[in-house]
C-alpha cells in the first residue's frame, strides 16, 4: 500500500512532463525575422515581439479611416470573425490586448472606444491570432476562419507585417481568396517613438480600388522603463 502514492506521484510527473514536450513551441518572430534585420530593431520593439512575451495591454489613441469599398469589406468580413472596422473617427481611445492562446500563437485583441468611457458598452473589438501555418510560415486568423498569410521583416528600424495571401480555413479545408475579392494588400507597420511610446500603421490597398483601410495611432507601452 505505501508503494501506490509513490507510484501514482511517478506517473503524474510522467504525464506532466509528456504535456510539457508536447505543447507547441510559442512563436518566435525572431527567427522569422532572420538575426540580420532583427538586430536593427530596438530592444524595445525586439521585447515587445520576442519569443513568449508576457500578456500586455497597450492603450493609446487611433486615426480609423476606410474607403465607401472598404466599409463594405468591414460588413462581410464579420461573418468570418472581421477583423476589420468601419469607423471613421480621430481620436479613438484603443486597448491592444496581447497574450499567448496556448497553442503556440499570439493572441491580439483590439478594443475601439467609441467615448471617453472605457465601458464595454462602447467598445468595438476586432480579434486575431498569429501562428506558424502548415506551411511554417507566418499566418494571421480570425476565430472565423478567415486567415492571410503574412511576410515579417525589419525595414529602417520598423517591423513590418505584409500580406502575400487570403484564405478561408475550416478545420483542414482552406480554400484560396482571390486578390480582387480582398480588401487589397495588407501592411502594418510598428515603429518605436522611443521614451516608451509606439507607432502603429496600417493600411490596405486594393489593386482596383485604392486604398481601402488607413490606421494610425500613438501608444503607450507599460513595460516601459521610461
């Protein structure tokens, strides 16, 4: 009978330690990167992005623009968890929220404050997780299937994110968007301001349309040691 607590103490260390093997590895933008363009960055950006970063909200204010095309885009993309808003405002307080999912990705959930109250109530929230595709490559999804393919590189200083396709995931079925069926080409930019503040960009430009989608805004970084 002494002999049970022992053993079954062995097989729960077993058990957590197969879990612990097997648990995805958290993504590592880093190597994505490549160590050449990754050195350019600041450190601060190289923490803010680095390889199982602690969950963080950043808050700041936002320029939301979108063409008469673009909002149109915006309705259709929320049957596939949109990730796009159709506001258009200045001033816009916003939350980023980032964190791990568990499986290796990075979650990014950002909070659009329509009044000077942080209440829920006025919040218009646009959710995505970024994660290494069958492929190995980088992908961003929505929890609707809706997924772009994404290159990652240092460009002066500046990570920047582009999209090179769209697609609709389900399970394993991924069926292929065409590029004149998308809100154009994707490019986000995060550029440090220094003393503890970032810029972020982003803008979406179609091959027929234009301009789709513009973002811009000014945050705070609260691991800033400034």
């Amino acid at each position: 009978m002494l002999a049970l607590p022992s053993l079954l103490a062995t097989r729960l260390h077993r058990a957590s330690s197969e879990a612990s093997t097997s648990a995805p590895a958290p993504l590592d933008l880093a190597a994505l990167v490549g160590a050449d363009g990754w050195s350019r960055l600041p450190a601060a950006v190289q923490r803010r992005f680095g390889r199982a970063h602690a969950d963080t909200t950043y808050i700041g204010h936002m320029e939301l623009g979108c063409s008469r095309i673009g909002g149109l885009y915006a309705r259709l993309a929320r049957l596939f968890g949109g990730p796009l808003t159709r506001i258009r405002a200045s001033g816009v307080t916003t939350t980023v929220r980032v964190g791990a999912d568990g499986r290796g990705g990075v979650v990014w959930e950002r909070g659009f404050h329509r009044s000077a109250m942080l209440g829920a109530r006025h919040v218009r929230t646009v959710r995505s997780t970024k994660e290494l595709g069958p492929d190995g490559r980088l992908i961003e999804r929505t929890d609707g299937g809706l997924s772009m393919a994404l290159d990652v590189f240092e460009e002066r200083g500046s990570l920047v994110f582009r999209s090179r396709a769209f697609s609709l995931v389900w399970g394993r079925l991924r069926v292929p968007v065409p590029a004149l069926l998308t809100p154009g080409t994707c490019r986000v930019v995060h550029t440090d301001l220094g003393h503890g503040f970032f810029r972020f960009t982003l803008s979406m430009v179609h091959p027929l349309w234009g301009e789709t989608f513009h973002q811009s805004g000014v945050f705070a970084d609260p691991c800033s040691d400034v």
